[in-house]
C-alpha cells in the first residue's frame, strides 16, 4: 500500500517537472537582435532559442518587400538555441528590418526586428567613384534588363576603356522585375566601351549592357532587355492652382479606395502621376482621381485590369 502511494507520488512530481519543463522552455523560446538599433559601424548579434537541440536551423535577414539575405546554417546546441553575428552592407540601406531563423526539422521559426539609422553611409547614392550623373554627353540611354525579384535592390558595377571597374548607385527593379535606369556620361569621360553589370541582391539575378561613347552614347549589346511593358494607370490633368497640393486616390474593383500619394502641382497647374499595377492585384475596373487641396479641381481616369491595361472610357 505504502509502495503504490509513493508510486503515484512519485508520478505526479515527475508529471509536474515535465510540464514546468516545457512552460520553461515554451517561455525561453524566441528571437532577438542586440543591439536594436545601429549603423554600418555597427556589428549585431543574433539570439534565438526554442528549437530541437542538435537540429540544423537556416537563417536570414530581409528588409520587408524588397530583399532577403541568407546567413548561413547553425547547429542547435543542447540547450535548443543558436546565435549568430552579421555586420550591414552598405546596400543595405537604412529602416526597419527583420532578422529570421528556423528550424529545418522542427519548422519552428522565430523573427526579431532591428533597425539600420543613418550614421553609416547612405543607400544611393553610393560613396563610390561615381564617374556618372554627370552633365550628359550626347543623347541618354536607358540601362534596360528584366527578370529580377519584385521591387528587388539591384547593385551597379560599370567596367570602363581603361579595364577600371567602378561601383554605381544601386538600382531598384519595378514590381515586376524589370530594370530601367538612365546612364550618362560626361564629355570627359573615355572614349571606348563600357561594360555595365547588375546583380539583384535577392535573387543573384545578373545582366549586363555593352554602351560605346564617342561623343554620344550608342547603346552596343543588351544581355536580356525588357521584352514586355511594365502595366501602370497614368492620371494627368491641368486647371490646378501652382504649387497646390494635389492627392491622389486609387479605386478598386470593389469600390474601396486608397490614397497613392499627394503630389504637388507644376507652375503651369498641370500634374502627371503613374502607378504600377501591383501583381497579383484583382482583375476589373480601377479609377485614379486627383484632386486638388486648394482649387478642390479634379481629374479621373479608368482603367481595365484583366493582364493588360486597357483604357475605359
């Protein structure tokens, strides 16, 4: 009898040891990054405990919709955590991000945010030897490539005459992938080929263009130029009061609306505002509006949204 009593007892405290073991583990389970805010001077470190002890766990940061970048695979020691050190790049940019990691055989996975100010160096443009936006020389082109990550940063190296490899400032690829930027060259520049190449930093996606300039830019090889036109809705008008605020307001399928932008109107009362088509966004009719703060004047336009834009009346 005594023997099945300290049985039960003995249960019961081994039950009770099991439950506060794992509310102390459930509690000890998460993330965060030390410390919480910084620069480019700055190195963080990362913590995250709650995973299976032994188990591989992946790791990354991202800045929300724009990139991710992985750091690499850890080992959960026996107490379920791991820790990780990163330092930013200057591409990084500055803001809000998020550091990621989780479990590849338990699939928990844990987020903790940080953020970048601006102490360091700033996104664009770059503190690099930047031999372009200078006056243009001849006619500007467009560097055009396509196949990128939504929204994706994208670094910019150009190769001159003299085999020189110079960093740009970044690049950002539409919502759609697509990459379009301005390249000039100054009348002091080299005359000869240059070679500019563009790495997206989520999905290593490369391109590259071949420019010559002799006085003038002609553009020579394009790796993969932009084969189909990025969707957008333009809205434009004139009658504004110069200089007034003017909002801009999106209308959805159905009927909810959402304000773009405020923009300001040229000296001539004139304004002109495109948005591009988010993908994925619903097919039907859409309507963009501006209207003026001060002159309370507007101006509309419909579009059709079925893949293609398509003017409604």
């Amino acid at each position: 009898m005594f023997h099945s009593a300290m049985l039960r007892v003995l249960a019961v405290l081994f039950s009770t040891a099991l439950f506060f073991g794992f509310v102390a583990a459930a509690a000890a389970a998460g993330m965060w990054v030390s410390p919480g805010s910084g620069d480019y001077d700055t190195t963080y470190t990362a913590y995250a405990s709650g995973f299976i002890p032994g188990e591989h766990v992946d790791t990354w940061v991202n800045k929300p919709y724009q990139w991710r970048v992985g750091q690499g695979e850890y080992v959960a020691d026996a107490n379920g955590k791991i820790e990780f050190e990163f330092r930013p790049d200057v591409t990084w940019g500055t803001g809000g991000f998020f550091a990621s990691a989780r479990g590849l055989k338990s699939g928990r996975e844990y987020t903790a945010s940080f953020s970048i100010g601006g102490g360091g160096f700033p996104l664009a443009p770059c503190a690099c030897r930047g031999v372009l936006l200078g006056n243009p020389g001849g006619a500007a082109v467009n560097y055009n490539a396509q196949g990128y990550g939504s929204s994706e940063i994208v670094v910019v190296y150009m190769t001159d005459p003299a085999a020189q490899i110079h960093r740009l400032p970044n690049a950002q690829a539409d919502p759609w992938g697509n990459l379009a930027f301005p390249v000039y060259l100054s009348q002091e520049s080299l005359y000869g080929p240059y070679l500019f190449t563009a790495r997206g930093l989520t999905t290593g996606r490369e391109s590259y263009n071949t420019l010559t300039f002799w006085g003038g830019i002609f553009n020579h090889r394009s790796s993969n130029p932009i084969s189909f036109a990025t969707p957008a809705f333009t809205v434009q008008g004139g009658g504004f009061t110069p200089k007034e605020n003017v909002a801009v307001r999106l209308t959805y399928p159905n009927n909810t609306t959402k304000l773009l932008t405020t923009l300001q109107a040229g000296d001539d009362g004139a304004i002109h505002y495109t948005w591009i088509v988010i993908p994925g966004s619903p097919f039907g009719i859409y309507a963009v509006s501006a209207t003026g703060a001060i002159s309370g004047n507007t101006a509309n336009a419909r579009y059709h949204w079925d893949g293609v834009v398509t003017p409604n009346p």
